[in-house]
C-alpha cells in the first residue's frame, strides 16, 4: 500500500488541529498509522483505492472534515487562463488522452516538495500501472513559452537535455543510457514514433511517460507550474484533478488550459462534481446504523462530499473531482459508515449460529505459502484480471481455449481472468527493479479455465545465475513436500528456452511446467537478468 509521510508541524498547520487530536482519529479513517523513531513525521498506509490521500495536502483536506474543522466539498475555481495546447494527430497511436493545468501563487517548502514528488510516484504506481495508463510531469513553465504542442516524433530526429543529465540526447539514446529510459523503454516497445511535448521555441518540456527535460525543472524559487498528464485511458483526467487539487490546498491558484485537438476543444481541468442519489433506507440496511436523511448527509458532508436531503429518504450527494474511487452508492455510503464511526456501532450477535473450520483447499494453501518461504520466496499477489499481450502475447504462448473475458472492460489492461499466475509475476519483476537482486518470489491463487476455477501455485527467480538447476530443485523439493507423482518430459511452451524447459504429467494431463524463461519474454517485460519459472497446479 502507499506509504505517505507525514510532517506533524506542516500537518497540523494545514488542518488546525493538535498532533494528539490527529494520531487519536487518523486511524479511523482508514489509515494504518506506522511508528516512526524520528520525531517530526510519521508514515502512514492509505488502501490503493484512495489516491488522493496519497499526498499531505490530500490528508490534511480529509481530516479537517472528519474532524468538523470544513465540512462539505471543497470548491475549487479554474479561472480563465492564456494557455494553449495544441494535440496533433500523431499521437493517437501512441498515447492519445492529456489533460493539463496551470497552478500559480505557490510557495514551495521542503515538506511541500517532498509531497508533491511522493503523489506523482505514487499515482505513476496506483493509477497508471507504472506509467502504462499515467504518466505526470511537472514543469517550471517560466522557463518556456505558450502555446504547447503535443506531438509525436521520429526518437532519432530531435535531442534535448533530460531531467538530471547535463548532455543533450535524441529520445533513442535516453532510452538506452538514461536511467528512467532503461525502466520505461518497455512502454515504448514497437512504436515507430515517440510522444513529445514541445513550446513554442521547440523547446522539450516531456517525453512520456519516459522523463521531463531539464529546461523545466522544478526549483526552490518555482512559483508557477504547468502539469501535463498523459496515457491511454481517460483516468488520466482523474489523476490531474487529484494532482491540482493538491497544490490548490496550498494556496495555489488553478487556470485553465484550452486543448485543441482536430475534433475538439475544451478546457482541462473538469473540477465539476458528479452527482449521486442515495438513500438512507439503503445506507441503514447495509451498515446498520438508523439515521434519517439529514443526519446521513451531515455524515457525508464529514467526508467532504456536498450532501443535502431531496426528501425523507434520498440523499443527492456532490461527489469531489479528486475522488477516483467512487463507482457505486455504496462507495458513498462506506465513507458514511467512517463518518459515522464504526466504533459506535451496536454490536450484535448473528441471526443464525454456525461452527465455522477451514475450507481444505486454504488449509493446503497455507502448507503451501509455508513451503516456499521455507524454499526462500517471498509472497505476492499479482491482479486477477489481465489482458492478452501480456497473458500470452508476452510470453510467447498461445491463447488459451476457454479463456474468460470481461464483457464490459474500463481499461484495455483488464480484459480476461488470468488462466496462469507466471506473467503477473514476471509483471511485478519488472516493476520492481529498483530493489537488488537475487528476487525470489511466489503467489498462490486462483484461474479460471473454461469457467472452472482452480488453484495454481507460480514462482519465479531473477538473477544472474539463474538457471534450470535451480529451478528443477525447487520443483522437486514442492512435489516431494506435497507427495506429488508427477512424470517430468520435454516442454514445448514457448515461454521457456527450448530444451531448458519441462512439463510435469499426472495421468496423462499437464499439471505444471518450469524452466529458464525465454529471452524474448525476458525482454517484452524490460528485464535485464535470466528468470527461472515454475507452475503447478494444486488440489487437496
């Protein structure tokens, strides 16, 4: 979960409250309050769900209103601004959907930074799947002169100087020798052209989702910003309201952008509420309070939403522009139960009287999970929902017959209920490469095949010495531990090197494979160090 550190001077100014009053109540809010030896912060874990309390801004907007301080939605106006920015055609193969915004009037602190560089990680992580779907930048727009341009480009035609480099470079040569380039190029894989935002003096401001130039590099003496965010899917527009608001609550003044593409115009941010209806007849069944329709919007309004009674029973509730977790009533009618305090609940005994034990299959789970920490692997657990370029197309693998798919995807990257745990695993090597090596870990779970669910049990290891031996033990070691009779022959999955692979055959069906994993797979995920794989599939 994303770990968001707290200055207790800087967050008692921006909430009015004493640092008491705020440890007492932070974690109910859903916040699990981590200890610190130092004494001017504190880490805290938000759930992934909630990226706009990913920042101290955030945090503290939250906590005045649970704490009564400003209740009600926060309003936010985007005065009129004399930005342009211009999206070209070309883009739309490669990474077609911007927003941006101008923030003036601000003052930046050492905490101020700090959170500002910690939100956008942390919504490259939460929102934009490690920039895939989102990616910010932020810029010193002093330094560069409107209108913008939003193109994309031949990577060998235009040099400019990357953030932290002090030589200029075409957008190939970053992506060889530029850090942040090593870790993105994989976004970039089979794009003919790069993305590129450019001045009006064809000055560099961005390569995204890749690095910033730095021309436009965030300083001390920084008093006014131009935020871009692009991606391949409309939370790219959520992400820049969350980013927005943020510096809005430091005193930032918001202008508009107008955008201009070949079909349209608009301006960039929406900061306009969405509108829900909700009942207090609902809200009471599911969580178990009785409260009438003004004490459940008064509770709302505790969590910053607009909330007032259209009747005795309904609830029309303005929903903030930053929130990205809102997708049902009950979302809302969540935050009313926090509002509300689920201290305060009654507790009740159950209508009817059960003697629970545990299901078989959770009980080989947990023999399993103690096996491979046993074995040196550290548990994960990859998403259940996946797409097919990186389920099969990645790794060199075939559709599978009986693949589930989702009917009605929100985003081009959940599109089928995985069928293997093995490519979300090679998907969290990839992401995780800023941690040293060697890198073994595991993950025990369900797929679904043919619309049956089973249970697959994946490992991987990352290093330079990775080979089939090693992996050939941990297999032995699991079958011996599991007393599993298996025939071990030649695989033919091309997610291995051939010859250094094997599928293990129980009568006559396939129910695992391992093996040094492909360096083509290796590559397609930007890894740069031999991968041993296994699968299996368990049952009591």
């Amino acid at each position: 979960m994303p770990v968001v550190r707290l200055y207790y001077e800087d967050l008692e100014q921006m909430v009015g409250a004493s640092r008491e009053l705020i440890l007492e109540r932070l974690p109910m809010m859903g916040a699990d309050v981590g200890k610190s030896l130092e004494a001017d912060y504190i880490d805290v874990e938000f759930f992934p769900d909630r990226p706009d309390l990913y920042s101290a801004e955030g945090v503290a907007r939250a906590l005045q209103g649970f704490l009564n301080i400003k209740t009600g939605l926060p309003e936010y106006e985007v005065h009129r601004g004399s930005v342009e920015m211009y999206v070209d055609e070309s883009v739309k193969s490669v990474r077609p959907v911007i927003g941006c915004a101008v923030v003036r009037g601000l003052r930046f602190t050492d905490p101020f930074i700090e959170s500002l560089m910690s939100l956008q990680e942390d919504l490259h992580w939460g929102l934009g799947r490690n920039r895939r779907k989102v990616a910010i930048g932020v810029h010193d727009i002093s330094r560069v002169r409107p209108p913008f341009r939003y193109i994309a480009e031949d990577p060998d035609r235009r040099t400019f100087v990357p953030l932290d480099f002090d030589e200029s470079m075409s957008m190939r040569e970053i992506l060889v020798r530029h850090p942040k380039g090593v870790a993105y190029r994989h976004i970039l894989d089979g794009f003919e052209r790069f993305p590129l935002i450019v001045d009006a003096d064809d000055n560099v401001l961005s390569f995204p989702p890749v690095i910033n130039g730095e021309l436009t590099r965030v300083r001390e003496d920084t008093t006014d910003l131009f935020i871009d965010v692009t991606g391949t899917d409309p939370v790219v527009h959520r992400a820049l309201n969350i980013v927005v608001t943020a510096l809005a609550e430091r005193g930032g003044r918001i202008e508009g952008v107008r955008m201009i593409s070949p079909e349209k115009e608009w301006i960039s941010p929406d900061l306009s509420p969405a509108r829900w209806t909700v009942t207090a007849s609902e809200a009471n069944s599911l969580i178990g309070f009785n409260l009438s329709a003004e004490e459940l919007a008064e509770c709302l309004r505790r969590m910053r939403f607009g909330a007032h009674p259209l009747d005795s029973s309904r609830v029309e509730v303005l929903v903030p522009a930053y929130r990205a977790d809102i997708m049902h009533t009950w979302d809302i009618i969540e935050d009313a139960a926090k509002s509300y305090g689920y201290e305060n609940l009654k507790a009740e005994m159950p209508a009817t009287l059960t003697i629970g034990r545990p299901h078989p299959m959770e009980e080989l789970r947990d023999v399993v999970r103690d096996l491979m920490v046993g074995l040196g692997y550290l548990e994960v657990m990859p998403f259940t929902l996946t797409n097919e370029k990186v389920h099969f197309e990645m790794m060199r693998r075939r559709s599978v017959d009986g693949c589930t798919h989702v009917m009605h995807p929100i985003s081009e990257l959940h599109t089928i209920i995985r069928t293997d745990i093995l490519p979300g695993l090679m998907e969290i090597l990839s992401i995780n490469q800023h941690h040293a090596l060697p890198q073994r870990l595991f993950a025990v779970g369900d797929v679904v095949i043919g619309g049956r669910t089973r249970c697959h049990l994946s490992a991987v290891s990352i290093h330079s010495g990775a080979g089939f031996a090693e992996i050939s033990s941990v297999v032995s070691a699991i079958m011996r531990e599991l007393r599993i009779s298996a025939e071990i022959v030649e695989s033919s999955d091309g997610a291995f090197i051939p010859g250094r692979g094997a599928d293990l055959m129980l009568d006559g069906a396939r129910i695992g494979c391992f093996g040094e994993i492909h360096p083509e797979v290796i590559s397609a995920f930007g890894l740069e160090h031999p991968v041993v794989g296994m699968e299996l599939e368990i049952s009591p």
